[in-house]
C-alpha cells in the first residue's frame, strides 16, 4: 500500500469504463518531465459504477496496472468518489482515498444545546478576528456563530461517523480523507469554512482535502460559467482559511482546497495556479467524464465503425435526454435547440463529429451543449456492453493519443505550468 498521505498537488481522473488508465498516467508522467510532480487520483462514484456495471475493484486494478507497465514510482491513489455510509462498504477493499460527500446534510439544524456547546470550546472564533491573507478581519458575534454551527454541524457529525467506520474496517492513517461541501446551492463564506474546519478538528477528522462550494457554474464537460475574479478571490480566501486552521486546530498539515471541476474549467486554471505560486499551497483538482468525452472523440476520429458507434451514441442520447439529463440537472446547461438532429449528425464526417465535440473555443463548430450531452450519455455506450469495449480495444491508440493530450495539454499544463 502507497503512503496515506496526499502529495502537494493531485489530479482526479475518471475513467468510467477503466480502459484509459495507461493514457491518462502519460500524461501525468509528461508533467513530470517537466519537474512538476502530480500525483493521480483515479476516481469513480457509486451512481457510475451502477450505471456502468462495473464494481469498485476495478479501478484498483486498472490502476495497479497502468502503474506497473509504465513503471510509475510515485504516489497514486484510487478514490471512493462521493461515497456516503450506506454506499461505503463496496469500496473498503480497494479505495485508499475516500471522497465524503456530506452535501445533503448541510442545513438539517443541530440541537441548540449543541452550537452552545461548540461556541464554548472555540471562543476564538466569536469578536474580531483577523486571518493572515483576507485583507478585512471578521466580525462575528456569538448568535452569528451560533447560526453557521448550527447550519453544518450535523454535516460534520455525519462526515465523521464516516470517517469512523472506514477507520475501523482500514485502520487509521492508513487512506486520504476528503470532505465534498460542494453539491449544495450557495458558496460557503470564508467564516463558514473555518466554522465547518474547527468542528471536523473537534470531531478529530483528519481530512487531507475540503472541497467547499465555490460562486458560478461548473457544468459538466465545459468551461466555468460566472465573474472569474470573484472565483479567485473566494479560491485564494479559502487557501487563507484552510492555512489559518491548521495552525489553529492542528489539522494535517498537508490539508488543501479540491476542485471539484466537472471538467474543462480551463479559465480558472491561470488563477488558481498564480494563488498556488504565491502562497506556496497544493490543490487537488477532479475532472468528470472528460477522458470518456476523449474516447468518444478518438473513436470519431478512427472512422469506419467507430464513427458509426460514436453517432449511434449521440442519436439515442438525443432520444433519452430527459432521463439522462435528470440527475445532472444541477449541473448541466443545455439548449435543446442548440442541439444538432439525429439526421443531422448521422451524415457527418469524422472532421465534423470532433469539431463538434472537442472542447475547443476558438473553433466556430464546438458544441458545448451537444458535448454536455455526451458528456452524460455515457450510459447509452454502458448498455452497448461488449460491442463498445471491443471499440474501446480496437481504436485504443487513437483514443489513447486524445486522452493524453487531452489532460496533459489542456489539463495539467496550463494548471501547473503554464502555456
């Protein structure tokens, strides 16, 4: 088993049908080359492994092996995404990194005698208080306190029993804990973020990563919707707060901000990495579905009947938006009449199924709404079953090339290095 303890900076990758993992180690090992170590994350939730009919195990295994034929000799980690207690067991076996997602939890009120309580043990946090890197001190009161407490505190408690019982089946120390804020509808303040670090330091939660909620749109397989200042300003917060707890609470001293992207957040990248550069923080960030979007383009682009698979996928997504669409409303922008027609996509070429789909801005034929499309239409390719997979192994090096140029060039470099 790799060290329980997060490098400086990770990267989430997903891989929903675990042929990838090869392509996407490349591309971290490019990076490398470069002298900027990342460590791989690969990531998987529950509703996918459902969807997809794959069980957890797999990821282990499809990493393990990419780890070996490509003779990586640093950390990675396999990530139970979004897992929550009842959802947990299936991957104690083969996770070393555990995504809790408390985001339904956050808002159900805590007994009053229990933001009291909390009040009393952190009188800090009540009156003035300044935190090196926000340029204007808090000022709460104690009722103020009280409120944000009592807003997140059964989140926390329900993250810790978590915690608890995948410490007692693994043992402590022995994986990465992060704690997901994120799939909730408002951002937290900078004061709701050291309220939600102090309480999970109570409950001695020893979280390597937090993913809070961050102001605009982060819909699936496109670029960030909303005031990027304002997102800089929330992310560079956040790395003040985050360094200010552990001073304060004695959390991990590796502890640091996660992204959770959706994917293709490419105008956030130049911010979050200037914050990196100046305050000397790490940062994990997860992409979604890309990598699966980058299988779709290398099969458009092989041609013949990896062609006609990727347009039979488009054409049943289209019929079965609504229900593919529905679990992603939150997360998703789609234009209905913005999508091209079945008859339409039927007749195009390999050119114009890649233009369309590649994310790529400054080209006139990019989709972003057919791309959101596909982007959860993964499940139209799962009910292909063996038919994709040979696909899969049949185009393998063209899909290969995209998906590793695809996180290297327009993922890890302009994150980490710069253009």
């Amino acid at each position: 088993m790799l060290p329980s303890r997060l490098s400086k900076y990770s990267f989430g990758v997903g891989d929903r049908f675990a042929h990838q993992a090869e392509a996407q180690l490349r591309a971290v090992m490019l990076a490398a080359d470069e002298g900027v170590d990342v460590s791989p994350v690969w990531n998987k939730s529950h509703r996918e492994h459902l969807i997809v009919g794959s069980q957890p195990d797999s990821v282990r295994a499809a990493a393990d092996a990419a780890v070996r034929a490509l003779g990586w000799r640093k950390p990675y980690h396999v990530d139970a995404d979004h897992i929550r207690l009842e959802t947990v067991g299936g991957f104690l076996a083969s996770s070393d990194f555990y995504t809790i997602d408390v985001a339904d939890s956050i808002g159900r009120p805590a007994a009053a005698a229990d933001t009291g309580e909390f009040v009393k043990r952190h009188p800090e946090l009540v009156g003035q208080l300044r935190i090196p890197g926000i340029d204007r001190p808090f000022l709460c009161t104690r009722e103020q306190i009280e409120t944000i407490a009592g807003k997140y505190l059964q989140a926390v408690r329900e993250a810790a029993a978590i915690y608890r019982h995948i410490a007692q089946a693994k043992g402590a120390g022995t994986f990465i804990t992060e704690v997901s804020m994120d799939e909730t509808d408002r951002p937290q303040t900078p004061d709701e973020l050291l309220v939600i670090l102090a309480a999970l330091a109570d409950e001695s939660v020893p979280l390597q990563t937090i993913a809070p909620k961050f102001t605009g749109r982060f819909n699936k397989g496109v670029d960030y919707v909303g005031d990027v200042e304002q997102f800089e300003k929330e992310f560079r917060h956040d790395l003040a707060v985050i360094a200010f707890a552990i001073d304060q609470y004695g959390l991990p001293d590796n502890l640091k901000l996660s992204v959770h992207s959706g994917s293709d957040k490419f105008s956030l990248y130049a911010p979050i990495r200037r914050a990196l550069a100046e305050t000397g923080a790490g940062v994990h960030l997860k992409t979604a579905g890309t990598t699966w979007l980058e299988e779709l383009i290398g099969l458009a682009e092989a041609g013949g009947e990896g062609l006609a698979a990727a347009k039979e996928i488009y054409v049943k997504a289209l019929e079965k938006r609504a229900a593919l669409c529905e679990p992603y409303a939150a997360v998703i922008d789609i234009d209905a009449a913005r999508l091209p027609t079945a008859d339409e996509v039927s007749g195009w070429s390999s050119e114009q199924f890649v233009a369309a789909l590649r994310h790529d801005p400054k080209c006139r034929q990019f989709n972003p709404h057919l791309r959101q499309l596909l982007h959860v239409g993964y499940k139209i390719a799962a009910q292909m079953g063996e038919r994709y997979l040979g696909l899969l192994r049949d185009c393998q090096p063209t899909i290969a090339r995209n998906v590793t140029e695809n996180l290297y060039q327009r993922h890890l470099r302009p994150l980490f290095i710069g253009q």
